[in-house]
C-alpha cells in the first residue's frame, strides 16, 4: 500500500484539545493534484480541534483550498474555491475477524474513520474530504460554445430533453 501524499499523524493519545493547522507543502499538493486528476491546487489549508473519548478522536474545522480543475464540457482550466466544513469521527478498528458478524452503518457512522494502533492521520481525511468537495462536472464559461461546436445543442429545440435528441441525430 502506498503512503499517503499528505500524511499528518496524531497520536490519540496526545489528541484533546489538540488544535492542529495543516498546509501541505508544493510537493505534497502537486501529488494530491495527480491523484484527484485536477490541474494544480494552488493552496489548501485546514484547521482542526481534536477531542478524544477513550480511544475514538474527534476532529472538526474548516477546509480552505483554492483548485484549477478541467471544465467537464471544454477541458479548459477552471479555478475554484473551496470552504468546507470538516467533520470526522476516528473509532478504533472493530476486535473481531473478518466475515465474524454481518455490521449495520447508520447515517451517524457514515462520518466515521476507522484506525489501528494509536496514531490517526488527519492529513489523509482532509485529503479525502477535498476529494468529495470537487464538482467532477463543473463547467466554465466556454461549457456552451464547446456544446455549440460538437453540434450538440439544437437552437430550436427547447426543453430538458433537447441535447438528448441532438445526440440521436444521424452525422
């Protein structure tokens, strides 16, 4: 398994009332850009407030990044903004063995990051969280025009349906 581009290890513990501030380095956003397929990250930057209850460590704060992804019409650079609310739950693995017990997930456990030993990587969830605050079908300006020149818009067509009926027109 490969390491983590962005890698911030927090021992649990070491982590109440643990205020951590995490800026990846040039290198590290150039290595969460390949991974996340976007054009560059230009900044990125958390703050996080850890809390820890016997072994499960909370952790919630703001994530700030600043993206250049590809328009999903026009493949043109696309700078975005983000500011997300950051939100996790790090819970010991389970003690049982695998396929041991059928587990339910309730809507509370979705948030929740399983770790063994006695360090969670905070860098990593923040990573993942940039990772789903990425609109993979984000369009530019140019998002109508590219349409225009593919011939996928019909000009007297109206309706939700009119690029769907331009696709089914012979070439």
């Amino acid at each position: 398994m490969t390491a983590p581009e962005f890698s911030r290890l927090v021992d649990v513990r070491q982590a109440d009332g643990l205020v951590q501030q995490l800026v990846p380095t040039a290198d590290e956003r150039a290595a969460l850009a390949r991974r996340f397929a976007l054009v560059s990250i230009d900044s990125l930057s958390a703050e996080l407030v850890l809390a820890r209850k016997d072994r499960t460590v909370s952790a919630t704060g703001r994530l700030l990044a600043e993206i250049v992804q590809s328009c999903a019409v026009s493949g043109e650079d696309l700078p975005v903004s983000i500011d997300e609310p950051l939100a996790f739950r790090f819970v010991p693995e389970a003690d049982h063995a695998p396929g041991e017990e059928e587990v339910e997930l309730d809507a509370e456990d979705c948030d929740e990051i399983d770790y063994s030993g006695s360090h969670v990587d905070i860098g990593e969830a923040v990573a993942q969280s940039l990772a789903l605050a990425i609109d993979p079908y984000a369009e530019g300006p140019g998002a109508e025009e590219a349409r225009r020149r593919a011939g996928l818009l019909d000009e007297s067509a109206t309706g939700p349906f009119a690029a769907l009926a331009a696709l089914k027109k012979p070439r």
